[in-house]
C-alpha cells in the first residue's frame, strides 16, 4: 500500500501542482487515490483550493488586500504542514 505517512509528505510536495493540473495521469490518479483515504491531506487541498481562489479573486484588484489575504491562508496551510508528525 501506499498510503502512509511517508505518502502524505510526498503527496504534500504535489498537491500545488495537483490543483493546477501539471501532474502526469498516472501521478494524479495516485494523489487522489490518497485523498480519497486520508482526510488530512483532503484539508490540505481545501487549503490550497482556497488560497487559488482568494488569488483569482485578488486578480485586477488592489495588490495589497491580495496579499494579505494570500498571507493569512498561508498561515493557515502552513500550521497544518507544520503539525505533521505531532498530533494524532
Ligand atoms: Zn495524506
């Protein structure tokens, strides 16, 4: 199985280019094979979901709220990243 621990730290190094479709088929199908039993890393592409939208949505606006808003939700994303391995 591929599913473990050590999945999820690799996973996380893909998830970005996951959600903006760079990946290879065979790569994809392994991630959301992953995400479809680990609901952890499923928060993590929530995350990140929201972090694209919050910059699409900041795209023609003021660069400033953008950013902040972009800065927030990395916090965000990397409090999850960082609890790896301490809790649970
Ligand atoms: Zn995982």
């Amino acid at each position: 199985m591929f599913v473990s621990r050590r999945t999820c730290h690799r996973l996380k190094r893909r998830l970005q280019h996951y959600l903006d479709g760079e990946l290879d088929k065979t790569t994809t199908v392994l991630v959301e094979q992953h995400l479809e039993t680990c609901p952890k890393c499923r928060l993590e592409v929530s995350t990140y979901t929201r972090i694209k939208s919050a910059l699409a949505r900041g795209v023609g606006n003021d660069g400033t709220a953008r950013d902040e808003a972009l800065d927030h939700l990395m916090r965000f994303a990397e409090r999850l990243t960082g609890s790896e391995g301490q809790t649970l």
